[in-house]
C-alpha cells in the first residue's frame, strides 16, 4: 500500500485542519482492526462473520499436503453510520476490503522473505451503536512461491488489513502478529481403526483412501483443506502419498526400531 512522506502528510493534515475536517482526514488504526483468524471446524469450510468466533493462537501449516496457508481474518469496522435516508445523505463508513500486507518474520525478528500484498476480498458494514460490525476476509499469509523456501519450525505474520470507505477514504488496520508453525508431516495422523490389518509386516500401514473399508473404519473427519490446521486422517491421503501410508515414511514421526 502506498505510503506518504511526511510533507505529504503534513500538508493534508493542514488542509483538513483548515476545512474543519480532520477527525475524517485522520489515519486512525482503530477504524478497522483484524480480531485475529478464525478457527475452522474439521468438515467445515464456511467462516461466520462474528466477532466472539474462536480464534486460533497460532496456525500450522504442513507443506506436504498444502501448498500455501489461507487464512480467515475476522475484521471489525468501528466507523459508525452516517447515512440518513430522511435527508438523503447516503451511507459512506461502510468499508470495502481490498487485501493485506503481510511480513514474514523468524522469531527473532529477521525478515525472511520482502514484505508483500495479498489480495482479499470482503464488505464491512459501518458500526451500530457501541458495536464493531464484523466481517470475514480471506488472505494467504504463506504464498505457494515461497512456502517451500521458508525454514521448518515457526514463522510471525506480520499482517495488516486495507481497503477503502464507500466515501473515498483509505483505511488500514492495526498489525496483527500470528505465529504459523511450517512442518512437513506434522498434520497426518495414524489412527488405530486405520490400521490395514491384512498388510504385511509388525510395522503400521494405513489402509488406502481408495478403499471403501478405509471410509467406513475411519471417524474422524477431514479438514476443509489438508494440510491447514487440522490434523487429517492417513485414509485421507494414503492412496496418494507414501508419508501418509505409515510413520515410518513419515518425516514428523520417528520409526520404532
């Protein structure tokens, strides 16, 4: 998002001050601020806009199965409404989301790659009294380009949510940092009713996802996406991947001897 100098700034704030406008002129971060994202349901894939949903404290992403990380940031808008249908004065603090700007940082604080967009989409709609209006906006934290050059371990997104108010005004909230944990294996699990009993061997093998045995052993439902999250049964990957046909093909597990 582009910046101002601080001249720029200056002289806008001059202007606004002159006109009587600088309450409206303001880059105020507590307009529009991220509660944080959204904890997703295995089975689940639609998110409520609602600004009590459980909210992740950190996110994993298992770069086996997923190749990027998507997140759904619960944005609140606290711009309250102006609109006024008896004196025709339509309604602007409504705000249309536009995107995020994301830094990717180590945990102590090194960049790991250049600070970078991610387009989003979603509507705000402006505040009812005391109460922040919610809305859901999807933003990938972890780009597919990059997701396989990031270390294994814990990655800080940095991210801010922008966009602009139906009355011309640019917003941007305040920065959330959200920890993901980047693994390789990590969100496969090995259930004992998917156990392939009749295979050879003491070592566990998982029964194939292309089985119908597979379906009906296994309770467990998948998540909405593999690899984001939530753990995922191994019949859910089993007939495509060798790390989800036993932990000993998995790098997250450690064989027994």
């Amino acid at each position: 998002m582009r910046r101002l100098s601080f001249k720029k700034l200056f002289a806008v704030g001059a202007a606004c001050l002159a006109a009587g406008l600088l309450p409206s002129c303001a880059d105020n971060d507590s307009m529009m601020y991220i509660v944080g994202v959204a904890a997703r349901q295995s089975g689940a894939c639609a998110v409520k806009a609602d600004l009590a949903s459980t909210i992740l404290a950190k996110g994993t992403m298992d770069r086996l199965l997923a190749s990027d990380y998507t997140a759904a940031l619960i944005v609140g808008n606290q711009l309250t409404q102006r609109g006024d249908r008896e004196r025709l004065r339509t309604e602007t603090s409504k705000i249309a989301l536009k995107g995020a700007e994301v830094h990717l940082e180590n945990t102590q604080g090194a960049e790991l790659v250049p600070a970078f967009s991610a387009i989003g989409t979603g509507f705000v709609d402006s505040s009812e009294g005391a109460d922040a209006a919610p809305a859901v906006m999807f933003a990938t934290l972890i780009p597919a380009s990059i997701a396989k050059t990031l270390p294994v371990g814990t990655v800080v997104s940095k991210v801010r949510v922008f966009g602009t108010t139906l009355g011309g005004q640019d917003v941007e909230s305040a920065e959330l940092l959200f920890p993901i944990d980047v693994c390789e294996g990590c969100l496969v699990s090995f259930p004992a009713s998917a156990r392939d009993l009749t295979a050879d061997g003491s070592e566990y093998q998982c029964l194939l996802s292309a089985d119908d045995t597979a379906t009906a052993t296994t309770d467990t439902a998948s998540p909405c996406q593999l690899g984001i999250d939530l753990p995922t049964p191994c019949t859910s990957c089993s007939g495509l991947y060798d790390f989800c046909r036993s932990p000993c093909s998995n790098p997250s597990y450690e064989c027994p001897p």
